[in-house]
C-alpha cells in the first residue's frame, strides 16, 4: 500500500497493485469453481440461421448454434431486416437522446402502440431492454405505493430481484408456483396494505410455466397488483403471440406485463404494458427510462415489424413448439437427463459445473455445436446444465447430429458411469 500519510496536502492512494491482485483473485476463484464463462467469437450467417461462424486462432470454423434466444428465428426474418434498412435510410443511425429531451421519435410511438394492442392495455412503455424495464418499473412502483409489500416468486429473474430490492420496500417470496404458500402470504400482510405480486409465465432455466389466471383470482381476493413477467413467451404463444396469458385468455386480468423485443422478437429492446396512468406514472419518475438513451430508430422500425407479422403468422409459433417437443423426445429417447417441462426450453440437467463446461466445450470444438454452460448465478450450484432452445429453422438433420453427439459425451460422462472419462476436448 501506499504511505498513508497526507503528503503535501495530496490525498493518500492505494496501490494499484492492490487492486488489480483483488482482481485476479476474484477470477482465479472463478476458475477454480469451473464457472468462468469464456464468450465464444460467433457470427451468425444473414439467411442460413441457426448456422454461423466461429473465429478461433484465427481460423473459421462452422457451428449450428442450439442456444440462441431469437426462439422464432425473427433477428433473420425479411420484413425486419427490410424495416431495420429502411429506418435507416430514412432516419439515420442513433435516435439522438433520452425519450424526454429528443429521442422519441414516430417509431418508438407506433411500437408502444403495436405493444399496448397485443397485450390488450391502454398504453406501452419501450425501455432499452427488459432487465431495464423489470429493474426501473418494479422499484419505481414501490415508490408510487409508499409502503407496498412485493411478494415475489422464489425462481422470478434476476432483472425482478434487482427492481425489487431497489425499491427498498418490505418483500415477501414465495415458494415457486405454490398458489397455498402465496395465499397464506398475502393473508399475512395487513388489510389496506398496497401489494405486488411479481411471476413470470415462462421460467427460462427450468421452463416451467406459472397459473397466471390462479394467481390473479388471489391477486383480486387480496387486492394486490399483479406484475407478469412474459419475456420467455412474448411473440411465441397465444394466437396472436401475447403470451401465456393471451394463450390462457387471461390478458386482461393481469395489470401490467413486461416483455422483450429481443428473444421471440429477434431484434432488441424490452417493454411494459399497463393502464395509461401506470404508464405513464413510470414513464414520469423512474431514472430507469428518463435518463437513458432511448432505442435507435432501426432497432425500433424492425421490432414494429416482427410484432405485426407474427400478430398474423402462426406459422413460426407452430413449427417453434413442434422442433422442441422433437428434441425433448430424441433426447430423452436417448437416455439423456431432460428437465420435463410444458415450454420450450430444453434443459440438458449436469449438475456439475466442470463437467458442464466440458460436455459444453466438447459439444463446440469436436462437434461444431454451440451450446453454452449454465452455471451459478444464473442457476443454484450444483443444477447446471446445457439450456437448448430448439427454433423453427432447425432440421431433422442437425437434431441427428445434436442427438448423437450428446449421446456419445454421455456415455463418457463421470456421472454416466461413475467414474471419470477424458472427453475429447480435454
């Protein structure tokens, strides 16, 4: 450390040696766990999705990626990229601010509106990405509510924790989908109290999908506010790809509803969907949306697009839940540990975070197959898992090889056989 006496009137320093050794501890403890994530150099191919490029020691290499969140394989669809150039032709590049100085613009006014009509709301708040609108609405609500009481699902996304413990209000969780642990919750907390119940419809590490439609009956018994969480499900369920709740037919008894415009949208951008006066109270307090740059008009043109094509199209959303169930029967078929589930996620369950990284590295550098690791946080220790999410574009002829090159990692799997096996990679 530096000397710690005030020389010449200048402020004492630590030594930045010091620092950067916290630094390399904290990633060596990574390291040693087995869950630093390594980000594979990956480009996806205009037209020829799921496919793509890997660049590794300077050489390309191909991959079918089995990972991605663009669910529907939007971020390829023509009418997007078509809207996307045109936008840029006509708009330019940034949108030139926040929302309230000059970044709104005719774009972001007709996306809040295509939004607030899929969703069946009076209005629609655009944010720069879902985690910004869970984070910004979910602490900004407790401030709207002096004194509210957010009772939160035990499995509810991290963006949610993160809003709600901004919110510095009191919070309650919840046992997972358990409508009798939250009733006895609710009931706990005393008459007159503002509530939120904050769930999500699609859980993305385990794919379970929550009872909406019991929940808001308990929301209205006990007169709290209901704060659904559709980011796994928006543009891929439901006739016109509302969501779950549009699927159940129980849009309208959720209060407000949060979505991406990055995963079954494929482009970027996250968003609520409420009354006008919610909306429009978030809109004027949380720091979240007032001090951010808003979206950039192409971003916004091609997300207009992908929601007003897949209003009409159930073709993606047929295909998309046809290719998953596929997989999850091949899989299972093949003795591999599949999470069961009624959604669209594939969870391949290895438990392990070294083995995980392993089967994961095997899978991209043997196989050419991309699939990432699901370590902690994102999941608790000792759940980790390979998170396939199969998409309308994927073939008969790549669910083969994927099926097959997870069968072969099994069999030389420590936990297939009790007993370690070298894998390829290693």
């Amino acid at each position: 450390m530096a000397d710690s006496k005030n020389q010449g009137g200048l402020r004492a320093v630590a030594d930045p040696s010091t620092y950067e050794a916290a630094f390399h501890r904290q990633i060596a403890a990574l390291h040693a766990e087995g869950r630093y994530r390594v980000f594979a150099d990956i480009k996806r191919e205009r037209g020829n999705f799921p496919q793509a490029s890997r660049r590794r020691d300077g050489a390309l290499t191909d991959v079918t990626v089995w990972c991605s969140n663009d669910y529907l394989g939007m971020g390829q669809n023509a009418k997007v990229l078509a809207a996307m150039h045109q936008a840029i032709d006509e708009a330019g590049a940034g949108s030139g601010g926040t929302r309230n100085i000059s970044g709104t613009t005719r774009y972001h006014v007709e996306l809040e509106a295509e939004i607030a009509d899929l969703h069946g709301k009076e209005s629609a708040l655009v944010f720069t990405s879902a985690f910004v609108a869970n984070d910004a609405t979910l602490s900004t609500l407790q401030q709207l509510l002096p004194g509210a009481v957010v009772l939160s699902d035990e499995k509810n996304h991290a963006s949610m924790i993160a809003g709600i413990r901004h919110g510095r209000g009191p919070k309650v969780i919840f046992k997972h989908n358990d409508l009798a642990d939250l009733e006895v919750k609710l009931r706990a907390v005393p008459a007159g109290t503002p509530k939120i119940i904050a769930f999500e419809s699609v859980y993305s590490m385990d794919g379970y999908v929550s009872p909406i439609g019991a929940i808001c009956e308990l929301a209205r018994k006990y007169d709290a506010l209901t704060y659904l969480d559709e980011v796994h499900a928006v543009g891929m369920y439901g006739p016109r790809g509302g969501g779950i709740a549009e699927r159940d037919g129980v849009m309208d008894q959720v209060d407000i509803i949060n979505g991406t415009l990055a995963k079954g949208f494929g482009v970027m951008g996250g968003y609520i969907a409420a009354s006008r006066n919610c909306c429009d109270a978030i809109r004027s307090y949380a720091p979240g949306f007032i001090f951010t740059t808003s979206l950039a008009p192409a971003v916004v043109a091609g997300a207009v697009a992908s929601i007003r094509h897949l209003k009409e199209s159930a073709l993606e959303r047929t295909r998309h839940q046809e290719r998953a169930a596929t997989v999850k029967r091949r899989l299972a078929a093949a003795g591999i540990p599949v999470l069961a589930n009624p959604s669209h996620i594939v969870p391949v369950m290895v438990n392990n975070p070294v083995h995980c990284k392993a089967v994961s590295d095997t899978l991209l550098d043997s196989y050419g197959i991309y699939v990432q690791p699901i370590n902690y946080p994102t999941v608790p220790r000792g759940t980790e898992r390979l998170r396939i999410t199969p998409t309308p574009l994927h073939t008969d002829g790549q669910i083969d090889k994927l099926v097959e090159a997870l069968g072969a990692l099994w069999m030389a799997c420590p936990m297939a056989n009790g007993h370690t096996v070298r894998l390829a990679a290693e």
